[in-house]
C-alpha cells in the first residue's frame, strides 16, 4: 500500500503498468477505491485493467473520502476531487495525463479536463451517473443521514463510523465522511468539534452541489461545451447510471466519440477494440 498527502489529504495510491500515463477517477459511488477498476461491474466483467495496465502508466487512487484515503470537512465539490487527482500527478512527476472516469468517477474526471486543459491529453467517460432515479436515491440517502445525526448527534455518528467497515453507500447513517473518519485522526477530530447546525449544512450544501439533476453529474452543460481534446463516452443503462446520462453528457461534447452499444453488446472485445481507435487517434 502507498499513500501519500496531496491537497492535505492522505490518500491511499498505486502505480501500475508502462506506457503514457493514465489519471483513473475510480468507479463505486461513495466507496470509489482503486479496487473497484478489478472488482465491480463491467470493469470486472471485461477486465478492463488487463488493457490499461498493457497500454499506460496507470495512476489509481481512493477518491477522498473513500476506502483508505482521508477528507475534510467542507463543501463536496467536483473541482476538489479534481485537485487532488491533479495534485497527485503532479507529486509522482506527471505533468500531462489521459485522464479517465467510471461511474462517479466520471464527474470529477470531466471537471478535470476543464479546469487543467493544458494537462489533459484525452478524457474517457464510462458508464457517467444521472438520472432521475439516481437523484432520488441520493435525495433519500443523504436525507436518511441528516435525519439520523439530528437525533443521535455528532459523537454518534463518530462512534458509528468507527465501529463500522462500510461507508456511506452501504449505510446512509454514516454521511459521506464516514468512511474516513476510521481512517484519519484530523478529520475526527475536526467532526468531534463541529456545530450539528453548521455540520448540517455541509451535507446539505454538498447534496445541492454534487446530485440536484436528473441528466447528468458533474460539470454543468455549458461547462461541458467547453471542453477540448479527444473524448469518449460509454453509456450505462440502470438506475444509476441512466443511459439518458451518458447520452446528455456526449451532446454536450460536440464532437466526441459516443459508443451506442446496449450493455449486453459491452464486450471486451468491442470495448477493447473502442479503446485502439480512441486512443490511436
């Protein structure tokens, strides 16, 4: 295991493979570790570590908050998962990157490439979250938790998290720091302190920012419009990753490559194969 502090977070990394380096902005929602490129869904499923690791220098990181990297207590944002993947790169000596997204994950990755353009040789989204569904399941999550600190107070929610082994998309009691909290003594420290009133609004502020819209999340239309370079996107079709997701997301990328195959036709092969031509480009 590595870790390494980036954006005063520590967070927990690997490095694999040879070739052009590759920024992966992990899949799984509210437990987005690097574990899950191996271990979830069709990344599983097509063993999509086999082409990376044979064609890049793949840079994998537990998003903050998540599995064993740290946080902080402030307002959830895209551009602060985007930093600390850009920090990231910049401490293991990698100045421009491919940059590519599962899931979740695609939200941060595509804020990447709009705030770091310079940095940013290709971006690929597979699989974007959205959807009315998912709004609601996030709306019902986090109103769970807020409902659930209210009466227990913020010494529970600590003491939950730390006799827990789950995170935040297992157990909506535990709020999107609880993961971390098990894992970083600054952060426990800063919760045990805190306001209920003002810790209600970071998750309430954090809700509105990241989930309050039913294409798409991450950066907004007419950020996505600006975008530049190669792009790919690869559509998801289930309750959280709405298939009208990634579809929104490639007509806000003029000029991307959008893959239309159903899930069941998301072969390895015909992904693989999707991947030579983007990536020859």
């Amino acid at each position: 295991m590595e870790f390494i502090e980036v954006d005063g977070i520590r967070t927990h990394y690997r490095v694999e493979g040879s070739g052009p380096a590759l920024l992966m902005f992990s899949p799984g929602g509210f437990d987005a570790t690097y574990a899950k490129w191996s271990g979830l869904g069709l990344y599983q499923r097509i063993g999509i570590m086999d082409y990376f690791t044979e064609h890049f220098t793949c840079i994998e990181f537990d998003r903050r908050e998540c599995g064993r990297s740290g946080g902080r207590l402030e307002l959830l944002s895209w551009e602060s998962m985007a930093r600390q993947g850009a920090e990231l790169a910049t401490a293991l000596g990698f100045d421009r990157v491919h940059v590519i997204g599962g899931c979740l994950g695609c939200a941060p990755a595509a804020q990447f490439a709009l705030q770091y353009p310079d940095r940013t040789l290709s971006t690929n989204l597979i699989w974007p979250v959205g959807g009315a569904r998912y709004r609601m399941r996030n709306v019902g999550r986090f109103t769970e938790h807020l409902n659930w600190v209210a009466a227990q107070g913020i010494e529970a929610l600590v003491s939950r998290a730390l006799a827990s082994d789950v995170g935040f998309a297992k157990d909506a009691l535990l709020g999107p720091w609880g993961s971390a909290l098990r894992v970083d003594p600054q952060l426990r420290e800063a919760m045990s302190g805190m306001e209920l009133a003002r810790y209600q609004a970071l998750v309430s502020g954090s809700l509105n920012a990241l989930f309050m819209t039913d294409s798409a999340a991450g950066p907004g239309p007419e950020a996505l419009m600006q975008m530049q370079g190669p792009r790919l996107v690869i559509p998801g079709d289930d309750e959280s990753h709405a298939r009208s997701a990634g579809h929104f997301v490639a007509e806000c990328l003029p000029g991307c490559t959008l893959i239309t195959d159903p899930v069941a036709e998301q072969t390895r092969d015909r992904i693989f194969g999707a991947f030579d031509q983007f990536y020859a480009g």
